[in-house]
C-alpha cells in the first residue's frame, strides 16, 4: 500500500468514526426489532442499534421509543465503548435480542410483555372479570399465567415479575406463587373417546394431602384425587367439593398413597391423573380397583391451552368427542346424581356412570346434527354448517371430505371461508366460536 493511498485510508476511517460520534449518523440506522405472532409481523416499541467496533459487531437495546432520543443515545453509547471498550455493555447497558448468545435476554423489558398480553376468551369462574393473561417461556416449558387486570402497564409489570421468578425459582416455585391457567380434561369414556374439559387457574400454595370432612346434613359422595402438583391439587379439591351431592375428602400426590384409605373412607370417586406411573397398571388394581369396585376411577390431564388437548386426542378409531363444561363446575356431567340414596347413603356412581355419559354425548351430538335455526350463524352456507358439524365432533379434514363427498382440498377451502368469518385463526377457535353459538 503506497503512502498517500495509506493517509487516504487512515483519513476516511477516522471521517467515519467522526461520524459515528454524532447523534445525525445513526438517526437512519437505528431500527426496531420485530417478532411474527398469529402470521402477523409485530413490532417492539423500542428502538435497537447494530454497533461494530474492533472487528466486533453487536445489536444493542436502546429502550427509547423516539427515534431522535433512540440516535443521540446510540451515538452516546458508541463515544462509551470507542473509550472503554466493549466493557460498557456492563455499564447499563442492554443488549437486545439479535446480540450474542452471552448478551441480556430481551425480555428483561417491560415492552416485550407488554406486546404479549392477551385477553382470553374463556374465563375459569362464570363471574371472573376480565383480565389479561400472557404465555410465559422457559428452560422448555411454558405456562399462560392469568395477570389479574386488563391494565397494559401493569399487566406487562406482572408478566415480568412472573417471568423473573421462574428463570430465578424455577417452575415449582413459580406455581406455588402465582396462578396459572391450564386446561383440565376429564375422559369418561376410551370407546369412542368422551371428555369434558374446562378452563382453571390454579390455587398459589401447597395443597393438604388429606382434607377432612367439612360437618353438613348433606350426604355427599367422597371424592378422592391423585395429582403431583400440588397446586393443581388445591384446585381440584376446592371444585369438585362445589359440586352438588359431592365432597373432595383427600389429595394425594401418587398412587401408592391410595393404600392408606379404607372401608371407613366410602370413596365414592376416584379423579387420577392419567400421566402418573402406576396408572393403568397392576398397581392401581392392587391399591384401589380391588379394594372399591364399586368406586369409578376418572382420569384427567392438564394441558396448556385446549390446542393441546385436542392434538392429543386426533386419530382415535371409533371417534372422540369433547365438550367444554361452565365455568367452574368440573363435574357438570354428574350433576344429576346429587342427592341421597337409600339409607341416607349417596346414590352409587359406577351403576349410572355409562349411562350418563351416553345421554351427555348423545345430546351433544344431537344439538350438532341439528338443522341450524335462521339467528345462529346465518353468516355461514348450509354447507360450512356441515363442515363445522363434522368438525366439531372431532373429524379429520380427510374424514370430513369422506363423509360429505367432496375433495380434502374443498374441505380446506371452506375452513378458510370459516375462519373469516367467524375472525378465528385456526379449527380450535372455531369449533369453540360454533359452540358457543
């Protein structure tokens, strides 16, 4: 390299790096970071910068929501490190989410929760006000925690302080706090597949393991639960006992603890968490099934949102159907075996338990077989009513262009119409809108 061709060099850089000191340089290259939810290009409010120095290049958190302030902090920021280095990141500074891996997570800031808010549709109690909820991600798990307002600022404060305790605490920790909201299914039937499900939010705290009998002239049935975590637990023990005709006496967090209960204890119901070991085997005969009989065994399972719960439960042979209960009430099918038998003795489970879950699920399908009166849904064809009958009962997009003679690309077709229609995104939402109706 010649000597003028060197000085020239040398010239331009330091121009450039004189630039770069100046609020005007990175007034167009300050930018804001986006994320895509729902098949939308969302946008974070604050503003971000790529920074290179020393062969190092890094995106940096601004946190500025003025694109002006956003170019003299960058410009600030970039005078810091040409003097101190790349150590001035651990002088206040925030990194944002296209950094390096060793770089803050962007949701450390109150916009990332704030963008993330949303008001769910079904609510777990009948008078629950509204409020906002937000998904919360970590270490491969994920949880919507309901947030208790439907103010933005301090839901979006909530979401980070929840956030904060579960990347700090752990998971564990973060339930014994905090509600979550899941999904609880009940399945009744294998055969075809029959389950009712709801909406909860969890009861903050550890559960008692043992609950006893609350003093009432009301004969009720015992009801007995087999769940590990023990806010999930709480929950179940505080519903079922609102049940009619129905009295939640023990939690218990395994199977092999059902070995504790005797004669005495009448178990009148048996509600087990079907992912437990021990479940569907020799055990739970040995400790429960042989000793009551008479005592039907429910299982259920939680899941996240019912996006999960109806994945699961795809592809089943004889068919499946789900049904969302109130708010609330867990046991709606069983409501009408409240009451006293003889002897003052609540009336036996297990003789009307097949019954009932027939007559429940005939009458669901019943309703959905129906013709659609002139005031529900008039916006949709006769053949989208069919559609979505089919549909709702849990049939396959392939099963459902079988049954109505007509191409799996027609079928896919008609969804799309529908979801337009109904402003739903995807089939879950729009069996639930249907239903609704």
């Amino acid at each position: 390299m010649s000597k003028q061709v060197a000085a020239d060099w040398v010239e331009t850089g330091e121009a450039a790096a004189d630039q770069r000191l100046e609020p005007a340089y990175w007034r167009t290259r300050v930018f804001r970071n986006s994320y895509v939810r729902a098949g939308k290009l969302r946008r974070v409010r604050g503003w971000s910068a790529k920074i290179q120095y020393q062969g190092v290049r890094r995106t940096i958190s601004l946190g500025a929501v003025d694109q002006d302030v956003a170019a003299a902090k960058a410009a600030s920021l970039f005078t810091r490190i040409q003097q101190h280095g790349w150590s001035a990141l651990g002088q206040g500074v925030r990194p944002s989410v296209a950094a390096l891996p060793e770089e803050e997570d962007p949701r450390e800031s109150v916009d990332y929760w704030r963008l993330r808010l949303v008001e769910r549709k079904y609510p777990a109690k009948r008078d629950a006000k509204p409020e906002f909820s937000c998904r919360i991600e970590h270490d491969g798990a994920g949880c919507y925690f309901p947030l208790g307002t439907l103010n933005e600022a301090q839901a979006a404060e909530r979401a980070l302080e929840m956030f904060h305790r579960v990347i700090g605490a752990g998971w564990e920790a973060a339930a014994a706090r905090y509600r979550r909201e899941l999904t609880l299914a009940l399945f009744w039937a294998g055969s075809p597949f029959c389950s009712t499900y709801t909406t909860i939010h969890t009861r903050p705290g550890r559960a008692n393991r043992l609950v006893m009998r609350s003093e009432t002239n009301v004969v009720s049935a015992n009801v007995f639960v087999v769940e590990p975590d023990a806010s999930v637990g709480a929950t179940l023990r505080e519903l079922t006992g609102r049940t009619p005709g129905f009295d939640c006496r023990g939690v218990f967090g395994d199977v092999d603890s059902l070995r504790s209960l005797c004669q005495a204890d009448e178990p009148g119901l048996l509600l087990v968490n079907r992912g437990l070991p021990g479940f569907s085997g020799e055990e739970l005969d040995t400790r429960f099934k042989q000793r009551f009989p008479e005592c039907p065994v429910v299982p259920f399972a939680t899941f996240e949102d019912s996006e999960q719960l109806f994945n699961s439960t795809a592809g089943s042979q004889h068919g499946y159907f789900l049904h969302r209960t109130p708010p609330g009430r867990v046991l709606h099918l069983l409501e009408e075996t409240a009451g006293s038998g003889t002897k003052g003795k609540p009336r036996p489970i297990v003789a009307n338990l097949s019954r009932l879950v027939r007559q429940y699920f005939k009458n669901q399908v019943e309703f959905l077989a129906a013709e659609p009166g002139s005031d529900a849904l008039p916006h949709l064809t006769p053949r989208e009513h069919q559609v979505m009958t089919h549909l709702s009962r849990g049939a396959l997009d392939k099963e459902i262009a079988e049954l109505l003679q007509i191409s799996a690309w027609t079928v896919h077709n008609h969804l799309k119409n529908i979801y337009e229609k109904l402003g739903v995104q995807n089939r879950t939402e729009a069996v639930m809108e249907y239903l609704q109706k």
